[in-house]
C-alpha cells in the first residue's frame, strides 16, 4: 500500500470517528436512542380529524446492550407528514414517562451510515484527483471546523460581539486554511491579504445595512427559538456574523483564482508594467465576477427555495413581499457578499499586479 494510500484511510478512519462517535444512549436520560425496525405488526388507513392518514403497528429492537423489544404506534395522532416505515429502517426513539409507564415515540431516521458513505466518497474523488492538495485542504477544512466549534459557537453563546468574533476567528481561519490549501508561495499570500480586506468591507457593508434596513434577526423561527431560549444572545450580531462567515468560503476560490491569473500572465506574457498586467488580468477577472456573482445568487435561492414557493402565489404587492424582514435579510445577505466578491477582483488583481510587475 502506498503512502497517499495508508495516509487516506488512517484520515478517513480519524475522521469518522470524531466527527461520528459510535455511542449507545442509556434509557431514562432524556436522549434519543438508536433502534431498527424488526417487523410491522399493522398497517392501515385511519380517520383521524375527517382526514385519513396511514397508521403503523412497528416492532421495534433497541440497540442498547440489552437489545430490548418494544412496541411504537405510529400515526394514531393527527400530524402533518405520515411517514411509512418499513422493516430493518434504523431510526431514532424517544423515550418518555407515560401514565402507563415508558413510551417510545420515533423521531426521526438513522442518517450517519450515508453521510459517512458520502464523505468517504468525497475524500477518495478530492485525493485521487487533487493528490496532496486534496488532503491538505482537507486539513485546512478540519482546521475550519475547529476553529468553529471550538471558538466561534462558544463565545457567540456567551453573548461576546458576534461581528468581532466573526472576524477575528476569518483572520485565523484564513490564512491557515488558504496555506494548507494552496501552499506557501506569492499567489497564496496575495490572496490572504486580498480575501482580509474584502471580508473587512463586506462586514462594514453588512453592518451599515443591517441598521439601515432595520433587521432584527429574529425573522426565522430558528433564531426566534434561540433568542427565547438564550436572552443574552444578540441576534442582529449573529445574523451579521453569518453574513461575514458565509462569504469567507467564497472569497477562497475568487481570490486564488484571480492571483493565478496575473502570476501566469506575469510569467508568460511577459508584462512589465503593473498597469498591463491589471488591465489584461482584470478581462479574464470580468468574466469571474459574473460567473461567481451567478452562483451566489443561485446558492442563496436553492437555500431560501421553499420561503420563495410561499411567497409565489402570495395575493400582496411585489414590493410589499421583499419588504417582509424574511424576504429582506436574504436580499440583503446577497447583495452584500455579491458586493464584497465583485471587489475582490479588482483588489486581488490590483495587488497581484504590483506584486508581479518587474
């Protein structure tokens, strides 16, 4: 077995095992536990509220060390969504203090087998095709991870300024991940410094139409819940703070691929002054700006895709629909890191150009 080869398993084991630890939940303690489906003792259609919705009869095997059977019903309560379920599913169970005793309600499937499968999959293609940058950025994506869970979710929990967490955490985060990715060399360091001064004038931006538009954060009912449950957080700082993290992973490609540019046109076209090299560069850095600029917008609408479908058929004024802070934040998140990457271009090409120029 090769190097690359016995260094992408041992990788690919380490990962999985923190990022999915095998655990097995006591019964009682309030968590969800573990179990698969053994046998489906009933299935029928029932009417509950004049609608009628599929019920399930399931036997269900804990996997706890005592591999205890018991019994679920599943859909003799009105609910939304019925999912049927079928023999060897693995799901999730709560467990809860009845009347009659313990009673397990499922909550939801076992997803981690295919996540697993799929990072498996992704870190095979990223190394067979990338090589050792392939396995550097992924350590430069773990890198990332640490620094989020370790530093930026706990101090935002202690209720510290998110902006200022946010950007203090990018300019650790960024020249670590970006050397890791790209290696020591002139195009990389352009980049850092390019990427720092476009995250510092999206965070201000941010900032400046936050207050402007009168966002409080608190439009989705995730952040209503947090707020709810955490007084002390504050949430328009948080919202900003997604801004800036959000557009911290774009300004990576953009950044890196427009300092390769002038530093192949440096090195092949053989431009002497800055100036030549800012305007040749700055044709090809065009093209990036829409291309990336696209892909944000799409990115922003795939993720926002079922608050548009609500609003589609919405009998309101279009100019009264994009009013709603719901519709707005998300306006606003795009423009803004739309703007911050459209003056990346010119920023890394402007520095890259007085950097190379002979």
């Amino acid at each position: 077995m090769s190097i690359l080869k016995k260094t992408t398993f041992i990788f690919l084991v380490t990962l999985s095992l923190f990022i999915f630890p095998v655990s097995v939940k006591a019964i009682g303690d309030g968590s969800s536990i573990e179990a698969i489906i053994t046998q489906i003792i009933e299935e029928k259609e029932v009417e509950i509220m004049e609608l009628n919705q599929l019920y399930q009869k399931l036997e269900l095997q804990l996997l706890t060390p005592d591999h205890k059977k018991i019994i679920v019903e599943n859909g003799n309560q009105p609910i939304v969504n019925t999912i049927k379920y079928a023999v060897n599913d693995r799901v999730l169970v709560n467990v809860m203090e009845g009347v009659g005793g313990e009673e397990y309600v499922i909550t939801d499937f076992v997803r981690k087998d295919s996540l697993v499968l799929l990072l498996i999959i992704f870190v095979i293609l990223l190394v067979f095709v990338a090589k050792w940058k392939g396995l550097s950025s992924l350590l430069g994506m773990l890198f990332t991870f640490f620094v989020v869970f370790t530093y930026i979710l706990p101090r935002l929990l202690t209720g510290s300024n998110p902006i200022l967490i946010a950007v203090g955490a990018s300019l650790v985060i960024i020249p670590v991940s970006f050397y890791l990715a790209h290696g020591f060399n002139k195009k990389t360091t352009i980049a850092i410094i390019s990427s720092i001064i476009s995250l510092i004038i999206t965070a201000i931006l941010a900032s400046i139409f936050t207050q402007i538009g009168h966002l409080t954060g608190l439009s989705s009912e995730e952040a209503g819940m947090l707020s709810i449950d955490k007084g002390n957080l504050n949430m328009k700082g948080i919202l900003l703070a997604g801004i800036v993290i959000g557009a911290l992973g774009v300004l990576d490609d953009i950044t890196i691929s427009q300092a390769a540019i002038v530093d192949e046109l440096a090195k092949t076209a053989n431009l002497t002054k800055a100036k030549d090299l800012y305007s040749r560069s700055m044709v090809i850095g065009k093209d990036h700006i829409t291309s990336m600029v696209n892909t944000l917008v799409l990115a922003y609408t795939g993720a926002s895709l079922p608050l548009l479908l609500i609003f589609t058929n919405n009998p309101h004024p279009f100019l009264e629909i994009i009013n709603y802070e719901l519709i707005a934040e998300e306006i606003i998140r795009t423009l803004v890191g739309s703007i911050g990457l459209v003056l990346a271009v010119p920023i890394t090409t402007m520095i890259a150009a007085n950097w190379y120029k002979k």
